[in-house]
C-alpha cells in the first residue's frame, strides 16, 4: 500500500498494486467485476451503476459531463434524506446553477440553428415542431427567437459558440444568417476608362459600354446592359 504524501496529516489515498500477467499484460487480481454491462451502462456488485458518456470535445464537453455529475450526486443526496454539509450544499447548489446556464445557452442555440435554413432551403424545424418539443405555444417560442435575433441573447452563449464560425453570429442584434447569393452573370460597374478623364461600364461576363464622361450615364448603360444583356 502506498500513500500519495506520508507529510500529510489527512486521510491518505490508498492505491493497491496489482501485478500484471507477463503473458497477458492483465490484471492477475480481480478487484470487482461488473454484474452486468448493457452498453454505456455498467452495474457493480457494491449497488453502484455507472454511465460511460462518449463525446469528441474539448474542456466545454468536459465541464458540462463534470457538472452533471453534480447534479447526479445532489440529486440523490436530497433522496437519501440525510444531512448535507454546508460546504457540500454550496457545491451543489453552484453545480447544478451552472448546468442550468448552460443548458438554457445550448437549448436557445439549438432554437437558433432550427430556424435556419437546411440543406432544403427551409427553416429545419417550424415553430408549431420547436412548440411540440419544448413544450411552449409556437407564438412563445417565434417571440423568444425574435428576441435573440435582436440581440437579447442566453448569458452564457459565449460560451457555447466559443472558438466555432457560430460565435460571430446574432452579436448586438442583426438578422440571422442567409445562404449566400449565387454569383449574377451580368454584374456591372463603373470603372476609369483607358481614356484620360473617362468612365466606362463593364460587365462580369466581359461587356463593357463606351466611355464617356458622365458617371450617372455609364452607370445607366450597364444596369441597360443587366436588363437586356442580348441588346449589347
């Protein structure tokens, strides 16, 4: 048995040594095996269940599964009906109040995304769909979103969009993201003329009208030249 310091005056952390196998390189005393596995899901013979959560991010997925966790151990301290210390109360009560910010920041993102549009072209969820779900009247939930998209969104959004292309997005109001416009085959512009003095309209598909020294009328040929590109 060791312990982690022999100078400290606390209860010690024991760890057992477990040989390995040399064959095997496995363990050659079993501690405890699991009664039973389902998946994620593991149950031990002590009356413990654990829950193997798999996620692929960084230290935001790895605060949201630790605070969870809380919320797990203060939910079954208040069903055990016994007394909870007040440095332990603390520490849950904050726990649980910051998965609780979180999960409003990535329930109103989530309500964010839906109304933007998919790869059809359409909002991916309408508001009567985000209605069902969130248990709200759709007219509720369009003037929540609305809120957002003015500007008046969950304090700890930052957060949630941090270091994504999402983090730029509904800042300080503003209208939510559009699918870019195709390129237009006829797009004019007024540029100096090789002309000393003039001005010319050209196209993007090569056009360019006569040069002259008026602005207004160059600017008047090419949107001509938009309007009816088989006139030129």
């Amino acid at each position: 048995m060791t312990t982690y310091s022999a100078s400290y005056p606390g209860d010690q952390w024991e760890i057992k040594k477990v040989s390995l196998d040399p064959a095997t390189m496995t363990p050659e005393t079993v501690l405890m095996e699991p009664d039973s596995v389902a998946g994620p899901t593991v149950s031990w013979p002590d009356g413990t269940t654990s829950y193997v959560l798999t996620f692929k991010g960084g230290s935001s997925s790895w605060t949201i599964a630790d605070e969870t966790e809380t919320a797990v151990a203060a939910l079954e301290a208040i069903q055990s009906g016994e007394e909870i210390g007040k440095e332990l109360l603390q520490a849950y009560t904050r726990g649980v109040r910051q998965l609780e910010m979180r999960l409003t920041a990535l329930k109103e993102e989530l309500l964010l995304y839906a109304r933007e549009s998919g790869p059809s072209g359409k909002a991916r969820l309408t508001f009567r769909e985000l209605g069902d779900e969130l248990r709200q009247h759709r007219s509720t939930v369009a003037e929540r979103h609305q809120r957002i998209v003015d500007g008046d969104t969950a304090d700890w959004r930052r957060w949630v969009t941090q270091n994504t292309e999402r983090a730029t997005l509904y800042s300080n109001g503003g209208e939510p993201p559009r699918d870019p416009e195709p390129q237009r085959e006829h797009e004019t512009g007024v540029f100096d003329s090789e002309e000393p003095g003039k001005v010319v309209a050209r196209c993007r598909c090569g056009w360019s009208g006569p040069a002259g020294t008026n602005t207004v009328t160059a600017s008047r040929q090419g949107k001509d030249h938009e309007l009816n590109p088989l006139d030129a």
